[in-house]
C-alpha cells in the first residue's frame, strides 16, 4: 500500500510523478514547492505488509518537528497481532479489528510501552493520530543469525466511528462554542517565540475545539491549515487584521471559561462597601469571569498586571451596566469595541504607565499604547489602521476613545480628514488641480488626494481646497504641516454657497 501526499501545493503535484513497477520498485520524479517559510515536501509512505505490529502515532505532545521520519517526537502506541503462524491456504481467511483506545497499561487495545517515541499524558488521543504504521517482527525461539520467511497481504484497512456532522460540516467548523469566542481585527504573531505558541498541526479549522479540549489553552490562533495555542499572550504578539490576506486566512480566539478565567472576586479583591473590584498586581493572563448577584462594581482596577494584554468581546458583559471607571494595564494592546460600547455607565478610562503611574491626555496621544484604540482624533494607534471607526464620548479622556475600523482596498480610507484647518507655511512639493497634465485624478476628492500623498515620495501632509470661489479644486501634497490655521465659518469658507458642506 502507497500513500502520498503533497503538502499545500497543486504545482507540486501535478509536476510530480510516483510509478509503482511490477517488480516492486517505486520511482519518484518530483517537485517540490517552498509554502511554508520552514521549507515545503512531498511525500510517498510504503506501509510494509510479522507478530505484526499496529502502531498508532499520537502527536498530543509534540511540539517541534512532528513530521520527521522515525517518530520519536510522537507518543507510539502498539496493537499485538499474532498472525504469521495461520497457515490457512485462504489468504483473506481472517482480518484484525483493534478498538481504537490506548494508555499504559500492557492490556490495552493499545499499548504505550515507552521503547520508542515520547512518553506524554499516556492516553491515546485520536484527534491527534497523525500516522499509523506496521511492523512486523519474530520472538527469541530462533538462533541468532536464522530466518523467517512468509507471505502476508493486507486489504481494506479502515477507521469506523460513529458520524459526528458537527465536525465534518464546513459551515460549522467555526461557529463559536458557548467557551469559545472569536476576536473579530485581531491577529496574533505566532512565530516571534513571544508567546510561546503551541502549534497543532492541520485542525486549524477546528482550533476552538482544540483549544477548548486543552487544559492550559487561553488563547488560539487559526492559520487556516494549523491551530496555534497558548496559555499567556505577550503584548508583542498582539497585531491587527489590517490586510486582505490576513483576514481571510487568519481568526483569533480566547476562551470564555471559567475553569480557565476563573472568578474574578476568588483572584481578586471584591469591595462591596465601595462598589470597586481591586485586580492589581495579580498576575492575569486574561480578565477573570465576573459573578456578582448581588451588587454591581461601579470601579474594575486591572493595574499592575504586565501579562493582560487584551479584553476580548463580551468580557465585561456581567457588569455593563454600572460600571464607571476603567483602569487599564500598562501593556493592554486590544480592547473590544464591543465591550466599551456595552458600558452604558462608563465615565473614565485611565491607563498605566510603564512607571506605573497613569499617564494624561497629552501621553495617551502619542503612546502608540493600544493597537486599536486613540484617544484623540490626532492619536497613533499602535498598528496599522484602515481608517476612524466608532467613537465613545467620556469625561476621561476627555476626547474619548476612537476605534479602529479595519476596511481595506478603500480609497483614502487610512488617512484623516480634519474640515476647515489649514496647513500655513508648509513646505509643498506640488499642488494639482483638474486641469493639471499629470496626476489630475487626485484633485477629484480628499481621498483621492490622500491616496496621492501616499505614493509620492516625501508627501507627509496634504490639504485639499474644494471652497466654492475657488475657480478649481486643488490637491496640495505637503512635506510637512507647517502651521494649523482654523479658518472658518465665513460662506466663502465652504464647498457650496448653501453652507452645507465644507
């Protein structure tokens, strides 16, 4: 029996050619494509047709290099078969049915002896089976040196179970479980060894479960092909879904369960005679499930805890109603638009400083703390944004927090559009109008003139004049922002006459 296998590539496969001859040669003329930046491969398996040996290979605790040839990364759990001494002159007389169970213990179906491969958790996983292969062997009645001859051939090999639609219906391999949430504009970075990712091969399309089934998994992250989980997330590997290609081949999940969140009044300190839950310096990795029957926090205090880094959708749902300050941590990278949307009381957000101390306004803005929150309409956000998305009025910050909204391959979309300010005394390296020979496209609209800006070396700023005494709009693409003038609200200063755009 041949099995081959060509990994993530049509091109490989179609340049690619395995011949099987007569005589029991197999001949392979091959291709091989690099999809992976570890490299790509192909590959054919001859399952060999003694005892004879089932052995299972169960990749549950394998880390690293779980595709290598022998599989001494792999736990190797063994069925016994003693078939060699049937002398039936039927060669289909008999066949092997294993139940597909296994631990250590000698009389399993399958055994885990430990001689070869890694020892994990000692149970027998089967939605980590990455391989299977025979092996067929004699015992010690012989002398050294004698020989064991025979035929043997196997047929109609297969696993049965009962159908589970759940898993294999396609549109269902990513609905959220009840434990299970997907974090719509995040992305996490797998590979920066910040984090300490566990990957698990080929069940990206089904990493809620995965994770959800893994005693340490908090967070997960699915590549489409593979499932990567972890139980802390490193501020560094928090990113946003900012391109095309990330968003159509990447999901972030964190888990919603108690066992892995635990309750927030056991891990931290609950004051009711003050209506504040006190998390610092508790060592979080995620927010805490919040069970609080009998009064509501108005304060949730998570300074001093360097290792929470997000605030997923719906974490704080429990308390949506009442609470009214929220104290971040200094490396809190993503907060859910959800989540602050839902705080119907929410007067104040202070966030830690690296000194930890809360730091003003003024910090905020330029701190390029949060990934996908400013706190002011001229802020940097801490990743690429697409463009201004929702915004959430508060006392504090005074300019409330903007989110992010993560729309590509739309003209003009990452730039900010600031109506009557001018730019004095800057430094302009071309000002184009409808009639200008090159480049007249960008005088259509201020999008368009930002689009302009971005492909034009040294364009840092632009202005765009589209007031209604001017003969013709123009595009100003600008090195630098020289001056802010406000000049407004005279009717010379508007689009139209009317007064109704500016």
């Amino acid at each position: 029996m041949w099995f081959e296998r060509y990994y993530q590539s049509d091109q490989s496969k179609n340049l690619s050619q395995a011949l099987l001859t007569s005589d029991g040669a197999l001949i392979m003329n091959y291709t091989i494509e690099q999809v992976e930046s570890w490299g790509g491969f192909l590959e054919y398996q001859h399952i060999a047709p003694g005892n004879a040996y089932i052995i299972l290979m169960d990749g549950s605790d394998c880390i690293e290099n779980c595709s290598l040839n022998p599989d001494q990364n792999l736990e190797n759990y063994y069925s016994f078969n003693y078939i060699l001494d049937d002398n039936s002159l039927d060669p289909w007389s008999g066949n092997i049915i294993v139940a597909l169970e296994g631990d250590s213990d000698s009389s399993s179906p399958f055994w885990c002896p430990g001689w070869t491969g890694v020892v994990g958790y000692d149970v027998l996983d089967s939605s980590y089976i990455k391989g299977f292969r025979f092996e067929l062997s004699v015992d010690s009645q012989g002398d050294v040196g004698s020989l064991v001859s025979g035929i043997i051939a196997l047929k109609d090999l297969s696993a049965t179970s009962k159908y589970n639609t759940s898993l294999s219906d396609p549109d269902k391999n990513e609905i959220n479980s009840p434990l299970c949430v997907k974090e719509a504009g995040l992305h996490f970075n797998t590979y920066d060894d910040l984090s300490s990712f566990r990957r698990v091969e080929f069940l990206g399309s089904k990493c809620c479960e995965t994770c959800q089934a893994d005693v340490d998994c908090i967070y997960a992250f699915s590549s489409q092909e593979d499932c990567w989980m972890t139980s802390y997330l490193h501020p560094d590997s928090v990113s946003l879904l900012d391109t095309e290609f990330k968003q159509s081949t990447s999901t972030a999940f964190w888990m919603d369960d108690l066992m892995k969140r635990g309750e927030i009044c056991t891990l931290c300190t609950c004051q009711e005679s003050n209506s504040n839950i006190d998390c610092r310096g508790k060592d979080l990795a995620i927010l805490p499930k919040v069970f609080l029957p009998l009064w509501m926090p108005r304060i949730l205090d998570l300074r001093n805890n360097p290792r929470l880094s997000i605030i997923g959708s719906g974490a704080l749902s429990e308390i949506s109603d009442n609470l009214q300050e929220l104290r971040l941590p200094t490396n809190m990278r993503h907060i859910s638009y959800q989540n602050i949307m839902d705080l119907k009381a929410l007067q104040i957000v202070t966030f830690e400083g690296v000194d930890g101390k809360d730091i003003s306004d003024e910090e905020m803005m330029n701190s390029r703390v949060l990934k996908n929150v400013i706190s002011s309409s001229s802020g940097i956000f801490g990743d690429i944004c697409c463009g201004l998305g929702s915004h959430f009025s508060l006392i504090s910050p005074s300019d409330g927090l903007t989110f992010c909204k993560l729309e590509v391959d739309t003209v003009g979309i990452d730039s900010f559009k600031e109506s009557f300010w001018e730019y004095v005394y800057a430094d302009k390296l071309v000002s184009i109008r409808p009639s200008s020979s090159f480049m007249a496209e960008a005088a259509e609209s201020p999008e368009k003139c930002a689009e302009y800006c971005a492909i034009r070396e040294g364009c840092n700023y632009f202005s765009y004049d589209a007031r209604w005494k001017e003969s013709e709009h123009r595009c100003n693409l600008l090195k630098n922002n020289g001056t802010q003038y406000y000049r407004c609200c005279d009717v010379d200063d508007y689009a139209d006459e009317e007064q109704t755009s500016p």
